[in-house]
C-alpha cells in the first residue's frame, strides 16, 4: 500500500538536514515589571511585599510588553497556554517594513512657528535583525517566521478562542495555506475584506488601484462553543423588502388581504465579510497619531464584538501603534500587548492613558533574562564550578571590551580595560550598574594609580553598563567628582547580542542622558520643575539636531514617582504632547499627607521613545 500523499506548503528552512520540522523556540523567560500604571497606592504597598515573580498574584493587570515576540510568545505559554480568548495580529506583510518611524520636533516655547520639522529615525540593529529574520531570505524566511508565531498563537489560544490575522494580498494566499496547516481547513471561519473607500490611489501606475486588505479568521476547534456575536449595521439608504415566513421547511412571501405581497422598510443590514471601513489620513486629527502602520480603532472594535465578550482576554503580539489595545480598554478586554519597538510601545502608552477611567497596566520586558540566555549560549561555561563560571565571565567582559575597543587589563576586580588614555570598567549582564559599583570603581582607580604599565594614564574612567540605577547618573557623577575623576557612562547596545551586527563592527556606544531637575519644598508641597535635558546627538540627524533651539523639544513625556521604594517605577504622574496640543508642562506640584523623606523619581521620554530616570530625594517637615 502506498503511503497517502498530502498537499503540503514547501519553503526552504522548514526541515532541517534530516527531513525533521524545525520547531520554534521555547525557552521561557521571566518578565521584568519596569512599570505600573494607575495603580492604586494600597495595591503598591501590598505589592511590595509579594515576590517579583507573582506580583499581582490573582489581581489581574493588563501587560504592554517590550520585547521580540519570538521570546514574549514562549515566555507567556507557562502562564497563558489555552487561555487567550481572541488572538488579532497585524504582523509586517511588506517587505519595505523596516521599523522606521517618523519623528516629530516640537516648537520651542514661546515660537510662534506653526511648522514641526518631521525626519524618519532609522531601525536600530536589534530591529534590523527582526527585519532580516523576517525578510533575510525572502519568502521562505517570512514563513518559517510566520510559522513559528502562528504555532505559539495557538497554544496561547483557548479551545473556544478566536484568531485574526491582518494581511494584504500579497502575502495573504500563503498564510492561508499556513494556517490551514496549522489550525486546520475545517477551523477556517472566513476571509474578511476590509474595503478602505478613502484611500488615495497613484494613477500613474500600470496596475489596478489596491482597495482592500485581507483579515484571516480561524476558530482554535469549530466544535467548540466559540464565541460568535453577529451584528447589523445601518443602510446608507433604506430598502423595500419582502416579507417571509416558513412553511414547512420552505420560505414563502408572506401575502396581505388585498393578494399582495407583504413589503417593508429595512433600514439595517447583517454584517457579512466585507467591512467598509475608512483608513486612517494624517488630516484625521482625531485619531491618527504619525504611526505607518496605524489601524483604525473602530475595525478592531468589530472584530472584538463579534468573537469576544467582556472580561475576555485579547493579544496582541504586533500592537505597533496600540489600536488593538485602545479598542480593547473601550470595551472592557483584558489584554496583551507587545512590540520590539521601543517608539511604538511609547505611542500605545500616550494612547492609553488619553482613555478615561483607563485600568492600571504594567510595562514590561524580558531584560536581564533576555541577556543572560544570550551570555549563556555565547559564552559557554565548560562546567558548573566557580572556575568555569569565572572564566565564562571573563570571556564575556573581554567580548564587550573589544566592541567598545578597549585593551583588556589584568589584576584589577573593577576596572576590566584601557582606551585612549581612559579605564574602562564593563557591567554585569543581569543587574544595574549601581552607586556602589561607582564607588568600587573609584576606590580601585584611585590605589592603581602610579602602580606600573597598566596603572591609570589619565583622570577617566568609561563606565558601560545594560542598565543603569535610577539615581546613577548625576549621583554618580558627583560622587566621581569628589574622587577627581571624570566618569562618563555609557549604555551597551542590544545590539551587541546580534551576531551579524558584531560582524559588521556596527556597534555604538552612547552616553546616557542627562536630565537636570529643581525641587523645591513648601510645608507638605513639593515642586518639580524640569531645568535641562541633553541627548547623545550620535542617533538624530544633523538638520534635526540644527532645529532644536530649547532643550525641552526634545521630551516629549516626563512622569512622576513621588514615593519611590526601590521598586518598580510607578507611574503617578505624567503629562505629554498629543498631535492636537504639542505643548508640554515643565513644572508639577505634589501634596504629600504624611512628613517624612521621600525618594522621587522623574522618568523622561524623548521624541525618539528612549528614557531617562532622575532620582531626587525631598524631605517634608
């Protein structure tokens, strides 16, 4: 008997060398909560005392992730495996989707200039590499990627759970064919048109205008009781419309006393697979916040209402400029969210916060875990004894210190190299560069200099870190000062994990910035006022840089902590410019009830969706 043939989707990277399925990653990895959001202040206290791990126990907070989803989506199956109700994607289906995004400088206070200068900011590396995973190879490389997400998708969804996926015509026929795999053809529910009547069309191309996306809807088992709500939408102008009945199985028109058939006006029509729905133009001031990718939030709102109900629980995995999670707060979803890129994840924050009687969230990422899976499997420790683990360390900071290109240096614990005249001290993989680090760093140069041929040549001293203290920079700064060295920081990239982009020698270093806050204190009142805010130019283009004629066109977000207890930074505070108002508050003022010394935090938010903490510690009497 001959083996039964399938029709099968092909692509080069889908079996390895010995015909077996590559299976997608499914390391797991712990998040970091770098953030809440409206969160009570009792729920803050309580939380202080639970495990990091289980911080919210059984008390649910939605989640806006920063982070690739080839690590998200694996990290949330302990926790979330069969229990999302409603999966919609909008995953990058063109191949010029490069993560660039456009970037707005605000007018300086008091200009009376009513143009914003715009200039795209180009994809860092660790983005260049999302768009090589995804379009390195073509096609196959798109499909072994969408493979990968669609197969975690599934596992995530609940067996009564729902999935959309947003495609063009372009990509769309593959991943149907995919997903039939996947989720099974008897699971394929329909194919919606989403028909965008406004869109302006380029009449010089030798093609017919594209009018219409592709929205794929499966079902995760068909058997089950899915959740399916349907729904009628007015008329443009009503109908005249006979009236009919059953009888016995048939449909008949239902006749009047005068013989004739039985008409009446409708003025609502039931939905069907074709949504006409207008797309987003920058005049919509309403809604549209410069974001490419940007969807309108009334098309997710429909699909929410016909495959999920209130309290249900929606994801997200592409949230770019964060529709699916504005649309999924109006009408009271839970929700995930995650994007890798650091600017659309502060786009959906400002969209969520302009809700009314918005629900606290929390921000996370995978941070340190991230970095420590990526020091694990580069540098391999050949054993589990303290010698090899040393030596695993030690093959790590001399990795970093070539990037930075500095000379390693032997018999000093603090300061791990030399460059052009200055010592370099290179962080840990899994904690902050802190103030006592600074002071270790400081005490070892201090004993090393005059020692010899590795003894310091200058007063310098480069600090590189992942992660910095909240307090560290102008904390640190002063503490180095009164040490009478000059201590710069620098941040080391993500980028740095990124195989290729070592390769290419692309990696830059760039000095944290600098943020400069008055406080003043009046009885229980304490005033903040933003004085100054420098940025490392290395990353915005010269024209832009010439534009900027007030420190404070660079911020575009500022918030406030006003208790910070070395926790996660809580979001008490914040103000930021809209596309409507451009303008920005410098100063806020906080009434605290009790007396005591407070620790406050200040984060920062440039144009560019990177952040800056200061910490300032008040003391009221």
């Amino acid at each position: 008997m001959t083996k039964k043939q399938k029709l099968e989707l092909i692509w080069e990277g889908k079996y390895d060398e010995h015909g077996k399925r590559v299976a997608p990653l499914r390391v797991a990895l712990p998040f970091q909560t770098v953030e809440t959001i409206n969160e009570a202040t009792q729920d803050r206290q309580k939380h202080l005392l639970l495990e990091p791990t289980v911080a919210y126990g059984q008390e649910w907070r939605n989640r806006l992730i920063w982070g690739d989803k080839k690590y998200v989506l694996p990290s949330l199956l302990p926790e979330f495996a069969g229990k999302v109700d409603l999966v919609y994607i909008d995953p990058p289906f063109a191949t010029d989707a490069d993560f660039s995004f456009t970037a707005t400088i605000p007018d300086a206070p008091g200009s009376e200039s009513v143009e914003q200068l715009e200039f795209v900011k180009e994809p860092n590396l660790i983005e260049q590499k999302a768009y090589r995973d995804t379009w390195g190879r073509g096609l196959d490389s798109y499909l072994q990627w969408m493979y990968e997400t669609l197969a975690h998708l599934r596992e995530l969804l609940a067996e009564t759970g729902s999935i959309y996926v947003h495609l063009d015509v372009h990509r769309g026929p593959y991943v149907k064919v995919l997903m039939d795999e996947i989720f099974g053809v008897d699971n394929f529910q329909n194919e919606i048109a989403w028909y965008y009547y406004n869109k302006l069309h380029d009449s010089r191309k030798r093609l017919l205008p594209k009018a219409f996306d592709q929205i794929l809807y499966y079902v995760k088992d068909k058997r089950a009781s899915y959740v399916y709500n349907a729904m009628k939408e007015p008329r443009d102008k009503s109908v005249t419309k006979l009236k009919y009945k059953k009888v016995a199985g048939k449909i008949q028109n239902v006749i009047g006393a005068d013989g004739k058939a039985v008409t009446y006006e409708s003025t609502e029509r039931t939905i069907d697979n074709v949504w006409r729905i207008r797309c987003l133009q920058p005049a919509n001031k309403q809604e549209w916040v410069n974001y490419e990718t940007q969807k309108p939030v009334d098309l997710i709102e429909r699909i929410l209402s016909f495959s999920s109900n209130k309290g249900d629980l929606v994801l997200d995995c592409f949230c770019g400029s964060g529709s699916s999670l504005v649309a999924s707060e109006l009408q009271g979803r839970r929700w995930i969210g995650c994007d890798l890129g650091r600017f659309a994840v502060h786009t959906t924050r400002k969209r969520l916060l302009s809700i009314p009687g918005l629900r606290p969230f929390i921000v996370q990422n995978l941070g340190k875990y991230e970095r420590q899976l990526w020091q694990t499997e580069q540098f391999k420790a050949k054993g589990e004894d303290p010698e090899a683990k040393t030596a695993q360390q030690r093959d790590y900071t001399a990795f970093i210190l070539e990037l930075y290109r500095a000379t390693p240096l032997n018999g000093y614990t603090w300061l791990h190299g030399a460059k052009s005249g200055r010592m370099v001290h290179v962080g840990a993989v899994d904690a902050p560069v802190s103030v006592g680090d600074v002071a270790n760093i400081a005490a070892e140069f201090r004993k090393a200099i005059g020692t010899g041929k590795d003894a310091p040549a200058s007063n310098g001293v480069d600090v590189l870190g992942w992660d910095f203290a909240f307090e560290m920079n102008e904390v640190a700064l002063q503490q180095a000062a009164r040490a009478n060295i000059q201590m710069r920081f620098l941040r080391i990239p993500r980028d740095a994990m990124d195989k290729r982009a070592v390769e290419q020698g692309d990696i830059h270093f760039f000095e944290l910035a600098a943020l400069s806050v008055d406080a003043k204190v009046k009885k229980h009142d304490v005033s903040l006022r933003l004085m100054d805010f420098v940025i490392p130019p290395d990353d915005v283009p010269e024209e832009a840089r010439r534009a900027v004629k007030h420190w404070s066109q660079w911020i575009d977000y500022w918030a406030v902590d006003w208790d910070n207890k070395g926790d996660t930074f809580h979001n008490e505070w914040q103000t930021y410019r809209t596309r409507k108002d451009q303008t920005l508050e410098l100063e806020t003022t906080h009434a605290y009830e009790e007396m005591g010394e407070y620790n406050v935090v200040v984060k920062v938010i440039d144009i560019l969706g990177n952040d800056t903490t200061k910490t300032v510690r008040v003391k009221v009497k």
